[in-house]
C-alpha cells in the first residue's frame, strides 16, 4: 500500500482520538483536521472548515490530493458527503446518504431489522399526534418516543408514565420541538438490561469486529440526572466478551449488510449497533452510522494494528480478508464536563495542568469543546475534555484515568466518579 494522505472531518474527543490513532501509522504522510480542535493541532493541520460544509470539503480534499477522507460525525454523511466526494475519486470511510439513513432515520432502521429478522423492540410510527396518543393510552407506559431524524442526541424520551410519553409526543408532533427531524416518531417497547455498543468495519458485503464499549450517558454518579452525550465509557465492556461481541455481528451487523445490499444501498464505513442485553437475548436499540463519542476514545488505545490500513480496505471491498489485533487491556474514558451541562453553560473556563495528566503512567487526554485564548487553554463547549487509562483490569484502567483527572487544573470541570465501576471492587 502507497502512503497516504488522509482528511478526519469533526472537532470533539472521537475525532482527537482518531487523529491520534492514524498519526502513528508508518503509510501517513499528512494529516488534516477539519475543523479540528486544539488537541488535534498537536498531530495534525487543522483545517477551518465546517463539517456540514460538504463543496469546501470536498475541494480541499481535491486540492491537497488527500487519498482518504474519515469522517467523525454522522451529520455530513447523512448529508451526502460520500456521494460528493465519489466522483472525484477520494475514498470516504462512511456510507452514502441513502445508507446513512440507518441513523438518519429511526423508522427506516426498524424496516431493515423487520426486512432482515434483527432482534429489536416492537415499533410503530406515527405523523399524527391524536393517533400516537391514542397508541400510548392503549398500550402504557413504560415507553419509549423517538424523533425519526436527527436530533443531536436530544430527541429520545424513555418515559416511566404516560404523562411524560405524552409530554413528549406533543412537544414532537404539535410543538415542533425539534422541527422536521421529529415531524415523524417512533414509538416502541421498552427494553430493560445493560446497554452496550458494538463497532464494526464494513465494506459493503464484509465486516470485522471494532469492539465494543459501555457508554454512560446520564449526567450523574449511578446513572441518574439527565441524559448526555456521553459521560464516559469503558471498552470492553463487563458481561459482553469477545466471544459475545464476534456472535453479534451474526445477529445485528451481517444480515443489515445483506439486507443494504439487496436494496442497492450497500453499507460501507463504521457501522455502530447500540444493543439492549436483556434477559431474552440482545436486542437493537438503534444504528449508528460512525464511531462513538466516548466510546472511541475508550476503544482505540486497545487497538494493536494500524487503523489507517483497515479503513482503506473497507473502502477498496477488501476486508474479507482482514483483521484487526487488539491489546489483552480494558480502557476506561472519563469526560470531564463544564458545570451546568447538559443545560446551559460558560464557554471559556481557564484549563490547566493538560501537560501534568497526560504525563500520567498509562493515561492520555483528548480535547473536545477546548479553545487557545490568547495562548492559554480555555473550554469552549459542553464536553471538554476525555481522560483516558489503560490498565490489565478495570480497576487498574480507572486508577489511571481518575489519577489524570486529578492532575487537572480545571475548578469548573465536572466529570462522573464511578465510569467504569460497575461489577468492578474499586
């Protein structure tokens, strides 16, 4: 394989944490980031282009001869940055628009799992507010209402009465809360056990396995507080081995493959199954069409191949026969938060001590919502920053996250105290 030059699109810890897992391979000869964060400067050139600015990215990618483009988010590819870029013959890691729509749109998502057998929550869609509440009446609560679109991970209710499904319903369907993303929902049954997610690499007809990882999305200590983007991880995560990882691909990735194909849409990137472990088996709680975001910070410093060669074969239909090694090491992520998030929050809290954690035995930090003001460190956006350790045991791994956590000069900083900890003696 040539060497390469190679694009990430995003600005958050995921996207840190790729730059510095492509860094290391000997086949890249240059790096950008658009739009990139202050960590990523580090490893790469940043580049002062939004990721929804798909003709600007595009022509960067043309103009700098960039051989592979990687994108973070889902948001530019359900807006078609992969179909953009094919014509100029730049590979992107990711699927077109009309795969995206797995994420892009939850009701198509639950078609594919109905079309191909995936084990998923009983679902219904509804445009109509009287008929989704209607539905809720006769069917109780506990329930979950899901906007259909994107929503920035704002637009799921688990509602424990039906006072809350209604709530939620009005504020979607009458309100419009959340504009044309929730113009239709999906209202499905609640799934109860431990949720966890698996990462696969595809390349249209092929997967390997990229792990998986326990997110932990609720503001406060034991999972309590409202939801957020994701408070932290651990990868791999307790209860699912990876005997039970390799078994679920059989079950939620291979047959959404077929099923993409056979539609002429075939999948080819990251693609992201979040799994509800109930006691009847796994079940699909919904696709996602990228890494996760903490989840990658907490899977990549696992990873013993060269990324950067793997995602290229995806792209190229050539991972039939690939694989990838991964260390015989668990990896805890803690995100360190500016106070007030999920709600309402300061940008531009002074940040010290980055150098301190990070010289931390067995840690690593990537910068999410941080700014340089005047040369100093400053956040700038609601998840600042992700702490990661590395250890043979959970317990290990959390020593050292939390130690570099500690080391951090940041009084406005809020982060969780228990990532990681569950069935683990700490």
């Amino acid at each position: 394989m040539t060497t390469l030059k190679v694009l990430v699109v995003g600005s958050g810890g995921r996207e840190h944490a790729l730059a510095w897992a492509l860094s290391n391979s000997p086949l890249l000869t240059r790096l950008y980031v658009a739009p990139g964060n202050p960590g990523t400067a580090t490893l790469a050139e940043n580049v002062p282009i939004g990721v929804l600015d798909i003709p600007a990215l595009v022509d960067f990618a043309v103009a700098h001869g960039i051989d592979l483009v990687v994108p973070g988010p889902e948001a530019p590819l359900v807006a078609g940055l992969a179909d953009a870029l094919a014509p100029t013959g730049v590979r992107c890691c990711g699927p077109t628009a009309a795969a995206a729509a797995l994420e892009g749109s939850k009701s198509f998502a639950k078609e594919i799992c109905d079309a191909a057998g995936i084990p998923t929550a009983r679902w219904e869609r509804f445009s109509d507010a009287a008929a989704a509440l209607d539905f809720v009446a006769r069917r109780g609560a506990p329930i979950v209402i899901k906007a259909d679109g994107l929503a920035a991970g704002k637009g799921v209710t688990v509602a424990a009465t039906e006072a809350e499904a209604n709530a939620a319903i009005t504020a979607l369907l009458t309100e419009n809360a959340l504009g044309e993303s929730g113009a239709t929902i999906v209202i499905e049954e609640c799934l109860t056990g431990e949720e966890v997610s698996l990462f696969a690499l595809c390349d249209g007809t092929a997967c390997i396995l990229l792990g998986a990882a326990q997110d932990h999305k609720r503001i406060g200590e034991n999972d309590t507080g409202p939801n957020t983007g994701g408070m932290g991880a651990i990868s791999p995560p307790p209860g699912f081995p990876p005997d039970a990882q390799e078994a679920a691909l059989d079950l939620f990735i291979r047959p959404a493959l077929r099923e993409m194909a056979a539609r002429g849409t075939p999948y080819t990137g990251i693609l992201f199954a979040g799994l509800m472990l109930t006691p009847d088996g796994p079940k699909l709680i919904e696709y996602n069409v990228r890494f996760g975001d903490p989840e990658t910070q907490a899977l990549l410093p696992r990873l013993q191949s060269d990324l950067l060669p793997a995602l290229v074969a995806a792209c190229d239909g050539e991972l039939a026969q690939f694989s990838l090694s991964w260390l015989d090491l668990t990896c805890v992520s803690v995100v360190v938060a500016e106070r007030g998030y999920p709600g309402a929050y300061a940008k531009g809290s002074p940040i010290g001590g980055i150098d301190r954690a990070a010289a931390v035995p067995h840690a690593a930090i990537f910068h999410a919502g941080t700014d340089l003001r005047d040369g100093h460190l400053v956040s700038a956006g609601g998840r600042v920053l992700t702490v990661c350790g590395t250890g043979p045991t959970a317990t290990a791994a959390r020593a050292a996250a939390y130690a570099a956590v500690e080391a951090l000069d940041y009084p406005s900083g809020v982060y969780r105290r228990d990532i990681g900890k569950k069935d683990v003696l700490f």
